[in-house]
C-alpha cells in the first residue's frame, strides 16, 4: 500500500534558541537529513511541513508545506497539511528532531493499523506513547479539521477521538528503543547522541 509521509518541522524550537531543529546539524549532517534518508525506503512521497528557513528546506528537494494558520498550532498543523496534500490514502508523520526513527516505522503502524481494523496507528516503546510517530488514513481529514476549528490542539486527545491503536515497538531496535524514537529538545541531547554514535 502506497504511503505518505510529511516531517514536521514547523515549530519554534524554544529550548534550541528558536534555531530550527531540522536543519540543526549531527554527525555534519542536518537531522532532517538522518530522517529523510530513513523515511526514503519505507514510503511513496515525502513532504517537509516547515514555517521558517524555507530556501534552506526546499535544497532537500522535497515539497515544503507551510501552515495555513499563522499562530503555531502545533503539530496537528502539519498532519492537516500532510492529509490534504497527500496523494496516497495513508499518511505517515514524523519530527524532524527524530534521526534515529524506526527503519520499519511505516510497515509496522500499517500492520497494526490493518489487524486493529482502526483510522490511526500511533508508535509507543517502553511503556511510553509517541503521539507524533503516526500513520493515519487520510479519511480522517474532516474530524481534524473539525476539532481544529473548536479550538483543539492536542495531538493524543485528537487521536484518541478516532478509531486508535498503539503499536509496540519495545526491544525490536539495535540500538535502546529509546533512540529509535529520541527527539533533540536540546544542544546537550545533540551532543550526548553525537557522543553516543561516536563511539
């Protein structure tokens, strides 16, 4: 089944001095870069969801969505994006902070999506949810919107209103699971990965 995916990578970065995330580098490389090269195999066409250092983004040559509301609604902002854009019928998001993210992200929401019989398949490792590692039929487009509009704004309590299921992907990583889902809030997390995959 032909899979969308959009890397969110909208948001202010307030504990990163407002430097935006994506293009923050590791391993001289920026993390958006680590994300695309592992979201490449698993799906059909990746779209980047970025508000700022939009030339900078577009050099990925990817399509660079924009949100359509100008106050920072968070990241259910690019999963609008992503549905409306999208040319598949399921849509996989992602944070660009994410560069060590499942190499069978995308295969195992699907599976577990279809076994579940459910709308939405979110990631979940060591008894911890990953609301924004995602993947959702793109019928679930106009309950977003609605719950957009009254005002919503937090991704679980959106999700949750759907047909849900988690997906587990605890100790099924090379690395801790937790890095498979490790995202860079911080110049010191950056610095503690890049040690870690020094050595």
């Amino acid at each position: 089944m032909s899979i969308t995916a959009i890397i969110l990578s909208g948001g202010l970065a307030k504990r990163m001095n407002g430097v935006d995330k994506g293009l923050v580098q590791l391993l001289q490389k920026p993390l958006i870069a680590h994300v695309i090269e592992r979201l490449k195999p698993q799906v059909d066409e990746i779209f980047i969801n970025a508000n700022r250092e939009i030339s900078q983004y577009q050099q990925f040559g990817l399509p660079v969505l924009q949100d359509e509301s100008t106050d920072f609604i968070g990241p259910l902002a690019g999963f609008e994006l992503g549905l409306k854009h999208a040319n598949y019928d399921y849509l996989l998001t992602v944070p660009c902070d994410s560069p060590l993210l499942p190499s069978d992200l995308a295969q195992r929401l699907l599976n577990g999506m279809l076994e579940s019989r459910t709308d939405i398949a979110v990631a979940s490792s060591g008894g911890d949810v990953h609301p924004v590692f995602c993947l959702m039929k793109k019928s679930v487009l106009p309950s977003l919107k609605d719950y957009l509009t009254g005002g919503g704004r937090k991704v679980s309590a959106w999700q949750k209103s759907q047909k849900y299921t988690e997906v587990d992907f605890s100790g099924l990583n090379l690395n801790s699971m937790a890095d498979g889902f490790i995202n860079l809030n911080t110049f010191e997390d950056l610095a503690a990965l890049e040690l870690q995959l020094s050595n």
